[in-house]
C-alpha cells in the first residue's frame, strides 16, 4: 500500500519537472511579427449601448420606484403588518422607492413607511418589472388598487 502511494508521488513529481523545465524552455519565446498584442487593432469610435433609446428599458434611477402587490398577509419579524388606519392586514401595494425606502399602501389608500422592510427584501420578492406606468395612479390601477 505505501509502496503504491510512493510510486503514485513519485510519477507526480516527475511530471511537475517535466512541465517546469517545458515553461522555462518557453519562458524567452517571443512570438513572431504580426501575433503579438500590439498588432491587435482596435477600433477608433466604441458604441457606448448597441440598443437604440426605444429599446432600452428604464434603469434604477429613472424611474421614482418600483411597485407589486402583496396579496397575502405580510408578516415581518414574526407579526402580521396592519395598517395603522383600518387595520386590514391584506392585499397591500409595496413601493420601494429609488432612496431604497420601503411604503406600504392598504386597500383604502392609507400609506405608511415600513422601517422593517429594504429595497434588498423587495428585490428578493418581487418579479422583474413587467410594465412602467408614467403615474402613479395608472400603476395602481393595473395592480387593481
């Protein structure tokens, strides 16, 4: 058994000196005219974004936020959110902001500022953006608030 192992070590060491004195018979080679990095030809004019303006989706900063709905009760460190208004639990519209604030939007219209929620929670729990709406009341009105 430990013969085996010797052995096994021994052929391993040999191929590590075989490919060591290979890279050091290479390490001077330079390569012939025309293959080197300087032949390499780049282009004068780069194309900030191949997408034409149309096609483009709106990033981050150009939008004031993003929204979904949140049909089930929202539970947030072991209690379910009510609002402080009506007090329904339910069917709520989450906002997060572009300041990575997060607002929740009950049934009737009541807002508030959720403290115990992140733009990360949000990103964890929502869906890519499926549509963007110029209003605010457009976008409410196609989650069905």
């Amino acid at each position: 058994m430990f013969r085996r192992r010797a052995r096994a070590d021994r052929k391993f060491r040999d191929a590590q000196r075989a490919g060591q004195a290979m890279l050091a018979m290479h390490g001077g080679w330079q390569p012939p005219d025309g293959c080197g990095p300087a032949a390499v030809e780049v282009p004068a004019v780069v194309e900030a974004d191949f997408l034409p303006p149309d096609f483009r989706a709106p990033s981050r900063q150009d939008v004031s936020g993003f929204m979904m709905r949140w049909e089930k009760p929202l539970v947030i460190d072991g209690e379910v959110r009510q609002c402080p208004a009506c007090g329904s639990y339910r069917d709520w519209v989450v906002f997060c902001m572009r300041d990575d604030s997060v607002w929740l939007r009950c049934k009737s219209g009541h807002e508030t500022k959720e403290s115990g929620l992140d733009a990360a929670w949000y990103n964890r729990n929502s869906g890519p953006a499926d549509h963007f709406h110029p209003t605010l009341e457009e976008g409410l009105r196609h989650l069905g608030h």
